[in-house]
C-alpha cells in the first residue's frame, strides 16, 4: 500500500502543470539562496564497533538538544544510535538498550521530546515478508533510551500499513501513522511507557467520503492537530486533511478546498502558536495556515525536478521564522519564511543530497541559531548557523 500510494504521489505530480509564475505568495524566484555561516559539529562515535552513522530526525526541549539514526557497518549490518546537547555544540553519546532482537537493529526515524526527555520510533525492515518492525523507545531516569515492549499487532500484523510521526505535547506522546482502515493514531501513557492503537476512529480513518491518510502532528493548546491528505471517492488526486483531537481517540476531521492538483500535507508546525502546515501542491510545494476563518493557502515554492518522489522531510519554527527541508525529486534543499508560509527563499546547505534512499535532510531550531544534520548516502554530518533572515 505504501508503495501504491508514492507511485500515485509520483505520476499525479508528474502530470501537473506549471505553478504561476511570481506574484504573491509564490517562491521569490529570482532572488539569490541565502548563504548562512554554516558551522562544523562533531558528533562522538557511538559504542558496538566501527560504521557509518546515519543521521534521521532531530528535536529540542527545555534546553535539551537530540539528533538521532543509528549507525551502519561495512556488511549493511544497523544499530540504534543517539546524541544528546545541552548546549546545542557539544554533544555526547546516549546509552542505547534494546530487548528485542529487531530493536538490536532498529535505526531511530522520529524523536520528540518533553520536559527535557524524548522518546524515539525506530524500525527495521525484516522477517518473512519484509515489513518494518517497529518499536517505540523511551528516555529514561538514567538518561539511557530503552526499547518498550509491545506486542507485534501494535504497529504490525494484518491490519498494518506505515507509522509516521511521534509528537510530545502538554497531553503526553501521540504517534499518528496509517493502517488498512485509513489514518490511525497511538496514544501514550504521560512517560511513553505504552502506546495503545487507535483504529478506525471515526473521521480519522477512511469512510464513504474518501481514503485518509495522515503524516504529521503537533500538539495545540486543545491537544492534537494531525495533517494528512483524502482521496475523494471517485477520484484520482488527493486533498489535504486536519483532523483535531483533544485527547488522541476521538477526531474531527476538515477537508481543505482542493483542486484538480494533487494536494497533501505533509508536516505541521507551531509558528506563534498559529498553526503551519506545508506540503505538496501540484507541482511544486505549498504552505497552508490556520486563521480565525479557518485554514488558508499561503505561499508556493520549489518545483518537482526529477524522477523521485518529492516530499517534505522536516519542517521547524523559531519566533517567527519557518524552516522546511524538502526533496524534489532529484535532490534535497532547505528553505525559510518569515511570514508563516508567505513567501519563501531557498538557502545553501553545507552538504549537497540527492534525492534517493537513505538520503536525508532534518532540521532544529532554538532561537536565532537552527541546526541541520544532513545524510547523502556516504556520509553525514551535523552543523549550526545563527540569524537566518529573509
């Protein structure tokens, strides 16, 4: 199912045509990339041999910074890896302990972090069918991260279809991912210590309306906000979708104005508590804001240039600036606004990533400095720059 649904992603923006040129709320074009002072950081090599590490999803909380992913061996072999900041330079290695043979190998994909703690999915594909096995880890009081037990059908089983996103909030852990019923959610104990699967909830999961399918979350003053995508019945392209929540288990759903296009959200922020959500809009890639009338189209930027699957991989806020890191297809770029989507402008990264498997760009920012851990398939690497502007 999940690659069905990246090869509907593939040939409908594909097919699109060209994005207005100029005008309000489009990509500045013309404009020069900004150039920050990009800033080396090294990161210590974690425990259980020699390999490369491999750097997917970073986070930062009550002055705790976290970058995690795993490392790989000369032979394909993986292991869980993660490193931890206070100051967002120097960083140290966090004790890993895994109990399942699969979580041995897990590599982390997503972290979230609260009061000063995170908790991490991790995956590794295996078993008879090649599925990813999925597992959720938690910080603990010793500051290690240790594997939660969980039965298979948790995030597996006949049912299963992908698990995207784990958020922290005021409520405690959400994960939202997908299951044959349609977009689903996990909810935590307040110390992640157990997640219990929530499927087919009404207005998440698919119905008469159409297929759901949801990507990311934010936690909100009034609990959980999911962003996704529907397939209408009867048609072929998808509009985007928010469903709000209070608690984790119950949802109401609001299905944006579409279009003709292909149209989904792929990652949700907080900017000045307004929320931000960015994703695919035809062609190119596309902002959409939360307002008093309910969620508007904001600005337009990038452009679908190869033969991969685009997509948003991260997408983070300080103040009022908005930071998104995104494939296009044929390779991985970063862009800022400062205006909640408005207006958007690319900026150099320090490490040029093609668009393909185990390539990744993530993003962190705390106040005027961001941090980018990049990952072009050969190596990776962390660094920071301050006072990105537009």
């Amino acid at each position: 199912m999940i690659a069905v649904f990246g090869l509907l992603a593939l040939v409908l923006t594909g097919c699109d045509g060209p994005a207005a040129p100029g005008g309000a709320g489009s990509a500045t074009a013309a404009a020069p990339a900004l150039r920050p002072g990009w800033q080396p950081l090294t990161l210590p090599a974690p425990p259980g041999g020699a390999g490369r590490p491999l750097m997917r999803d970073a986070a930062s909380c009550a002055g705790r910074w976290f970058v995690v992913g795993g490392v790989v061996d000369a032979e394909g072999g993986t292991r869980p890896a993660a490193w931890t900041s206070v100051d967002g330079t120097t960083w140290t290695v966090l004790p890993v302990r895994a109990d399942s043979f699969y979580g041995r190998q897990n590599v982390f994909l997503s972290v979230a972090c609260r009061d000063g703690r995170a908790a991490l999915i991790g995956a590794k594909v295996g078993g008879a069918h090649g599925y990813p096995r999925v597992s959720t880890w938690r910080q603990v009081a010793d500051g290690a991260v240790v594997e939660v037990q969980a039965s298979f059908e948790t995030y597996g089983g006949p049912t299963a279809v992908n698990v995207s996103r784990l958020a922290a909030g005021a409520p405690g852990w959400l994960i939202v991912g997908n299951r044959s019923a349609g977009a689903a959610s996990w909810v935590s104990s307040p110390d992640a210590a157990d997640f219990a699967l929530v499927e087919g909830a009404p207005e998440l999961a698919s119905d008469a309306v159409g297929v759901t399918w949801a990507f990311d979350l934010v936690a909100t003053s009034s609990g959980w906000l999911a962003v996704g995508g529907l397939l209408p019945a009867g048609r072929i392209d998808r509009d985007p979708a928010v469903w709000s929540s209070p608690d984790g288990r119950s949802w109401r759903r609001t299905v944006l104005p579409g279009s003709s296009e292909y149209e989904e959200l792929q990652r949700v922020v907080l900017v000045g508590g307004v929320p931000v959500a960015v994703g695919l809009r035809g062609a190119v890639f596309g902002a959409w804001r939360q307002e008093a009338q309910g969620w508007v189209s904001a600005g337009t930027f990038g452009r679908r240039a190869g033969a991969g699957v685009p997509g948003v991989t991260s997408l983070v806020s300080s103040g009022d600036r908005l930071f998104a890191a995104v494939t296009d297809g044929a390779r991985h770029s970063v862009w800022v606004s400062s205006d909640r989507g408005g207006s958007w402008r690319e900026v150099t990264a320090p490490l040029d990533v093609p668009a393909g498997a185990d390539r990744d760009v993530t993003l962190v920012a705390v106040g005027d400095r961001w941090w980018l851990a990049a990952d072009d398939g050969t190596r990776a690497g962390l660094w920071w720059a301050a006072g990105v502007g537009v």
